[in-house]
C-alpha cells in the first residue's frame, strides 16, 4: 500500500505546500477539517500517513472525531503552526504523548 501526507489549513497558510506536491486541502473551520477526516476515514483508498493540521483548527475539532480517525496506527495528525507562529498547542500535545508513554513529563524543568 502506498502511503501519502497531506496538509490542511486555511489557504494563505498552507498554498506553499501545494507547490511541493502535497495534498492541499483548504478549509475556513474545524467543522471543514472534521468532516474532511470523516471522509478520509470513511474511503479505504485515501492513504494518508501524515496529515499536517494547523494549529488553530487542530484546537477545534471535537475529542470524539479525533479518536476514531486516530484510532489506528495511522495517520498521525501533526499540528502546524500558522503564519502568526506557533500557539504551543502542539507542544503541549506532543508533551502529553510523551508522558503517557514514559508515565512521567520528562520535559519538565
């Protein structure tokens, strides 16, 4: 099976990436991305590894959408910071990932 990666955002931050011949999807809201994971989850011939998520839409989309389209070994959903930088929701959620895993926050100082 091949495996592609894919990036979803808001136009003006994700347009370069479509340059690089990723898949571009543009979306305005949360609700866009979720129903576009949904769809993804939903075709077995959409193979995403990676899907890179902007930040600020990443922050929206509901626990529930996000656990079933995770729920596997793949895709990874990769936050992305937007073109005002980085919010730290991706920190923070790469933190949590890691504490679950090591059962303690080694990131802590």
């Amino acid at each position: 099976m091949k495996y592609s990666i894919s990036v979803i955002g808001k136009k003006e931050e994700i347009l370069a990436f479509k340059g690089v011949g990723v898949d571009t999807f543009f979306v305005n809201t949360s609700l866009d991305v979720e129903g576009l994971l949904l769809k993804f989850r939903k075709d077995k011939t959409v193979t995403y590894a990676v899907i890179f998520l902007s930040e600020e839409l990443f922050q929206g989309i509901s626990k529930d959408v996000l656990d079933r389209v995770t729920e596997g070994a793949l895709p990874a959903i990769i936050p992305l910071p937007g073109i005002n930088g980085s919010t730290g929701f991706g920190d923070t959620r790469m933190r949590e990932f890691v504490k679950r895993a090591v059962g303690s926050d080694i990131f802590a100082s």
